[in-house]
C-alpha cells in the first residue's frame, strides 16, 4: 500500500484540493443530512419523448425540500427513460427541475442522457454531442444546482461535470462513470469509439481526480467518511449483457476502491449509484481480487464499504433516500415516503 499513498505529485494536489475546500471544516455540527435520488424522472412517456410537466417529481422534490434536516441533493444521473428521444426538451426541463430544489443539488450523468444517445430508439443522437450539451448546460460554474447553490471543486476541462465538496467528517466526489459499461468498448451500432479513446481520456482523468480525495482522506485524521457517487452499478452489472461488451470499464475503479478500504479500515467509504433498479443497501466489495469473469468473487466484505442503490422511478414516485452522517462519520440510510397526493 505504500506506494498508492506516497506518490509526492499527488499529494500535492490533494493538499491543494484541501486548501481549496478548508473553508467547510469550519461547518462542525453534531450531524447533517442529505438526500440521494436517481434514475427518474423516467415517466410518464408519450410516443417515445418524455412528457413535461411532471407533477409525481415536483411532489418528490417538494417532499425533500420540506425536511429541514436536509442540506443538499445528490443526483446520479439518469434523467430520462432508456428509450425515450435525446432531445433537447429532456435537459432544459430537468435543468429547471434541479433548480426548483431549495437547497443544493449535486448532478453527475448517467447513460441515457449520453452514452445510450445513439440508439434508434433515443433520437440516434451523438453521444459526445449530448454530453458536450451537458457540460455546457448544467455545469457552467464552479457552483452547485439549485436555488441556494454552494461552491464545488471541479475537475479541469473538459471534465468539470466531476465535483468536490467536503461537509465534516466526510468529503464527496462525484465522477462521471455511466452505465453501459462506462463507454468503453463501444464497437456495435452507430458512433463506435473501437480505440476507446473517449472512455480512456475521461476514465484517467476520473481516476486521477478520485485520486485527489483518497489521498486527502488517507492522510487526513478528520476525514472519516468517503461519499464517492456515479450513475454505474460496477459490481452486479459491470458489463451489461447483449451489448457486446468484452472488458470491463470499471476495473481501475473498483481496484482503487478496494487498495483505499483495505489500506484505512478506520474509515467508511459509501458509494450512491443507480442504473440497475434495485434499491439496496449493503456490502459488495470483498477481499478477493478481481478474476477476468467478475469484478466482486466470494470473498469477505469489507465492513467499512457500503453501497447504496437509489430508488428507480418507474410508474410512481413514492420514495428517496435520507443518509445521515454523524461526527464520528458514521451513516444512517433511511428510505423516505412522499405523501399521497
């Protein structure tokens, strides 16, 4: 373990990332609370464009901003259906959804607002067209969503959809890794990246970023809890089936997740995600190294990770997620109920 935690560059910019956010130690307090939702609004649907308004999400939103306990929102990702058109109509009507949360919202993509874009059946959009409008739209300045935004530390451009923030004990990141394999190994259908150029360019530079916080955390005594949050499932569905896939996208990921909880058993690591619809809360990572055939073998859990699966809107938006972290770093996950209309 040595040398992931020694390397002299990148603990320079860890500490430059702690300078940057040193601002938030000061927000000691016995607890907070934030909300996690993702995977909606998928409904409802209509001749293959999702319909606007939404009045189902404007309760679920209107349910989270009338809990005081809750500070901010993360999101991650999904904003429509799987097999609804990619058009521009989807991103401005959830940019305005985010901004009606009263407190902060934390946005990262997931597949079928870009990577799943080139399907027949969502427009056969350009999936880096799609994710250059994303960039642009929801992430044009070092802040968060939402009518009270607060300050996020960005990853360099292009990738500034990946984020920092730190709310003692714990820091945040979120990274742009989506489902349908993290764009890698594209080589059917329309827009093939055979070279995989685009997943290699944005998957070193979420590594890296992630990198920034790990080593923070490491060396950091008063960083007790890790809030990694992106759209993929990396364990149960590292490589969705039918597409072709023959690699994982998720390898670098998982192995830096498993040498950081190895490496700080003091310390607690939850990762929010999505994309596979089933709402979980539990343990994944084990001591095992990864095989060829799988990501996650039997093994034994690492006690210290935990993995939470948001709740996947379908036909009805009836709940969401409250985590909250108490001084100590450790989590409370509570499922929350909307009120009937």
């Amino acid at each position: 373990m040595k040398n992931l935690f020694s390397n002299y560059h990148v603990v320079r910019a860890a500490i430059s990332v702690a300078a940057l956010i040193l601002g938030s130690e000061a927000n000691t307090q016995p607890q907070f609370s934030f909300a996690a939702i993702g995977d909606l609004p998928y409904e409802p649907v209509a001749s293959g464009r999702q319909v606007y308004p939404i009045p189902q999400y404007e309760r679920l939103i209107a349910d989270i901003n009338s809990d005081p306990s809750i500070e901010f929102t993360v999101h991650i990702g999904d904003i429509k259906a799987g097999n609804t058109l990619c058009e521009d109509d989807v991103y401005l009507n959830n940019f305005a959804y985010f901004n009606s949360f009263q407190n902060p919202v934390i946005f990262t993509p997931g597949d079928n607002e870009w990577t799943d874009c080139h399907r027949a059946n969502n427009g056969s959009f350009n999936p880096l067209e799609r994710l250059a409008l994303i960039r642009m739209l929801f992430y044009d300045s070092n802040k968060s969503l939402g009518q009270n935004p607060m300050p996020l530390f960005k990853d360099k451009a292009p990738y500034v959809e990946n984020s920092i923030w730190r709310q003692r004990p714990a820091i945040f990141v979120t990274l742009n890794q989506p489902g349908s394999n993290n764009n890698r190994n594209r080589t059917t259908g329309l827009f093939q990246d055979p070279a995989d150029s685009e997943y290699t360019l944005r998957n070193d530079s979420n590594m890296e970023f992630l990198d920034k916080v790990l080593h923070l955390a490491h060396f950091n005594p008063q960083i007790k809890l890790v809030v990694i949050a992106s759209q993929a499932n990396p364990f149960e569905r590292f490589i969705e089936p039918n597409q072709g896939y023959t690699v994982s996208g998720y390898a670098d990921f998982i192995a830096k997740l498993r040498a950081f909880v190895a490496a700080n058993p003091d310390k607690n690591v939850l990762y929010i995600h999505g994309d596979t619809h089933t709402p979980r809360v539990n343990h994944p990572l084990t001591d095992i190294y990864p095989s060829p055939a799988q990501l996650t073998p039997a093994g034994t859990p690492y006690p210290n990770f935990t993995r939470l699966e948001v709740y996947a809107q379908t036909a009805a938006f009836t709940k969401w997620y409250k985590v909250t972290v108490d001084p100590e770093g450790a989590f409370l996950i509570e499922a929350q109920v909307v009120p009937a209309q």
